[in-house]
C-alpha cells in the first residue's frame, strides 16, 4: 500500500491543473485540454509527463472512476442477465447465439477481475518507479562491464544474482528518493 504525503509538505496542483485532470478523463487531448484551461499544449504534456503531483492526482481519479463504473455494472448485472435469459429461451437461434455470446464475453467482465491499473497513486510512488527505472538501467550499464562466464544459463547463482541485483537496484533508487523528492517541492 502506498503511503499519502503529508499535505503541509506540499506544494498544491493550481485550478488550471485541477480543471485539466478533469478534461483528461473525459478522453481529450493534450490539444483540447490545453484551449480548455487557457494553457499552452506542451504545458498539458509537461504536466502529464513530469509532474508528479498531477500524474498521482491523475491516476487516483482515473481509478477512482473505474471502480465507481465497475460497482455500477455490477448494479445493472441482474437486470441485463434477465434480458439476456429471455433472449437465450426465446427460441430465435440468431438471438439465443447473441444471448450466449453476451454471456461468454461477460463472465470475465463482470467476475471478480482486477481493474485497468492507472498507474502509482502518490507522488513518491511516481518518483520511486523513475528512480528504479534509472537505477535498472545504470546497473545493467555497470554490469555489462564485468566479465562474464561462457554459460550463464547454467550458473548456480543466476538466481541469488537476480535477487540481489533487484536488492540493489531498490537500495540505489532508495538513496535517491529523498534528494528527487525535494527536487520535486515535496520534502
């Protein structure tokens, strides 16, 4: 679970911010978001790009709206099943077949799925994954320097290597985080 900032620590997305994030979740563009709010188009980008307070506010809503849409569905789930009952029943091949194929497609819509992922709520959350993704790649750099053995796949070790280079790519981003975070205006 990702831990909150404090929001005295905080800076706070302005309106424009605010009022962009809501045109984004209706579909529109970085154009029509940008005319929208009275703000330059690559201030949209930029935004949604490197701004870590707006990407975490983004993301919340974004998921926020999944789960208000699926608990919806779930709601209408009785009623649609009855339409598509008689329709299976009504002795019409060609709508008991799209009966059948409604429910088919359904069982995973309406299971117990997991919903579209959006992406870290927080902003610490977004720094982190950017800061072991820079990691990632700076030790994957370093390591390609060492010698190698002819067979790798048969290392005994591959696997403790695998960890331990995961341990280090998390430590790395770790004595990152609090220099980035204040980078950002959030410490």
């Amino acid at each position: 679970m990702e831990k909150a900032t404090k929001p005295d620590k905080i800076r706070q997305l302005s309106q424009e911010q605010m009022n962009a994030i809501e045109h984004l979740l209706q579909g529109k563009s970085d154009r029509a978001v940008s005319e929208a709010v009275g703000v330059a188009r690559q201030t949209v980008w930029e935004w949604r790009n490197n701004d870590v307070l707006f990407i975490a506010e983004l993301n919340r809503q974004r998921s926020e709206m999944w789960q208000e849409a699926h608990q919806r569905l779930k709601s209408l789930a009785n009623r649609a099943l009855d339409v598509v009952e008689l329709q299976l029943d009504s002795g019409d091949p060609k709508a008991s077949l799209a009966a059948a194929k409604y429910i088919l497609q359904g069982t995973r819509l309406l299971g117990d799925s997991e919903l579209p992922k959006s992406g870290p709520t927080t902003p610490e959350a977004i720094i982190m994954e950017r800061l072991r993704s820079e990691a990632r790649f700076e030790l994957m750099e370093e390591d390609k320097k060492k010698p190698r053995s002819l067979w790798p796949e048969f290392d005994p070790l591959r696997e403790f290597n695998e960890i331990d280079f995961m341990q280090r790519v998390e430590d790395l981003a770790r004595s990152r985080l609090e220099k980035a975070m204040a980078e950002a205006g959030l410490s």
